[in-house]
C-alpha cells in the first residue's frame, strides 16, 4: 500500500520524506489555506519534496473551469495530479483531463456508484472519504470494500486513495481491505510506529545492556 501524506505543511512533507516511506501528497483548499502560501508557489515547492503525485485542486465548479484550472495546475509540475470534486461537472473534466494524460484524483467519493463512475471517466485516482462516513454512522470502511470488488470485477486501474483516515486503525483496516494508497495527516503517520510493548521492551534491552557493559 502507498502512503500519501495530507497537508500542505512543507516542513512536515520533508521530514517525513527523509524516511523513504512517503511516495505521495494530497492536498485540498483547507490545507492549502490553513498554509498560509499561496497556491502555486505550494504545490510547486511540494512536488520539488515527493517524487511521487501531488495532488492539487481545482475551485472552480464548472467543466470548461476546471479543465482550464486543471491545465494550468498540471503545468507546474510533471507530477502534479490534478484533484476534481465528484460531481457530472467534474466527471466530465475528468475525461477530458485524463485523455490529454494528465493525472486525475477524483475528491469526494462518498458512494460505490460515484467511484464507478469515476473509473469510467478515465481516474487515476479515487478518493473515498472514510472519517466523514463515520461521523454520519455509515462504515466508510465498507464502502473501500465495495470499491475494490468493483474495480477488481472488471478490472478498472484507477488506484483506490483511501482519504479522510483519522487513526492507525482505519491505515490497518484500509490494508486489509486492498485500498492501493492511504493518505494521511502528518500525526497519523507518525503514529503507525507506536507500541508501548515496544517502548517498554527497548528500555529493559538498554538497561540490561549497560549493567553489562555491552559495546557494539
Ligand atoms: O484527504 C481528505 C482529507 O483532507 C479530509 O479529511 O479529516 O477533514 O475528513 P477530514
């Protein structure tokens, strides 16, 4: 499974780029907002960090506006992926998008049906939102379930981008599920590594070793 990290947090991009484990980002109109930076300037200094896709956003909420924002999005850098909401509007940029071979991420995908569509339109990727699911009460882990017997049956390669993930525990679930990437905050990553058995287990190590003088 890929993981991508959500933020537009440059500092924090980079140093969890150090680790080797990242092979994307997604960004959204919050978190690029929540940056502070503006836009382009971002997404650039972004995709200078991953060598895999960025996903960028476009506003606008038209077809021909979102194409003309798409293009001018892809053109920052050749691994920009452009994001486009699921909407008819959307779908259709998407085609139009993705046949020029600019890659597309499909963003609010909350339903089975939504996310065929957006394989049909030619997405590289779809963006099931799993916390916003279960803060409804509908298991938004279902639904990446769903997505991957669909685009599994026949055999869609537009890549499941498990987003909206607010705990380790949606990163293992999403796993087993056979979600292609996960993309998640900064906090979320970091916390994929914790056990307090671990914790606990290095500690005696360290201090049987010091008791007995052990050098390596
Ligand atoms: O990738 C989408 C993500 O940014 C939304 O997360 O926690 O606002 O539902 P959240």
């Amino acid at each position: 499974m890929k993981f991508f990290v959500d933020t537009a947090d440059t500092k924090d991009i980079a140093e969890l780029a150090e680790t080797g484990l990242i092979d994307g980002v997604t960004t959204n109109p919050s978190l690029i907002a929540k940056s502070g930076r503006p836009f382009a300037e971002v997404i650039k200094e972004i995709c200078g960090l991953v060598p895999g896709p960025v996903s960028a956003e476009v506003v606008a909420i038209d077809t021909e506006g979102m194409v003309s924002e798409g293009r001018k999005l892809a053109r920052i850098a050749e691994n920009v992926a452009v994001k486009l909401p699921l909407t008819w509007d959307g779908l259709k940029a998407c085609r139009t998008l993705s046949d020029e071979g600019t890659a597309v991420n499909v963003t609010l995908c909350f339903s089975a049906n939504q996310a065929l569509l957006a394989a049909k339109a030619g997405a590289a990727f779809i963006s099931p939102f799993i916390g916003r699911l279960d803060d409804i009460n509908v298991d938004g882990m279902e639904l990446i379930s769903d997505i991957r017997q669909i685009y599994d049956n026949y055999l869609f390669d537009t890549e499941i981008l498990a987003a909206s993930i607010r705990t380790p525990n949606h990163v293992k679930l999403c796993a087993l599920a056979g979600a292609d990437v996960a993309t998640m905050p900064p906090s979320v990553i970091k916390a994929l590594a914790n056990h307090p058995l671990t914790d606990k287990g290095l500690e005696a190590f360290l201090a049987d070793a010091k008791k007995a003088g052990i050098k390596v």
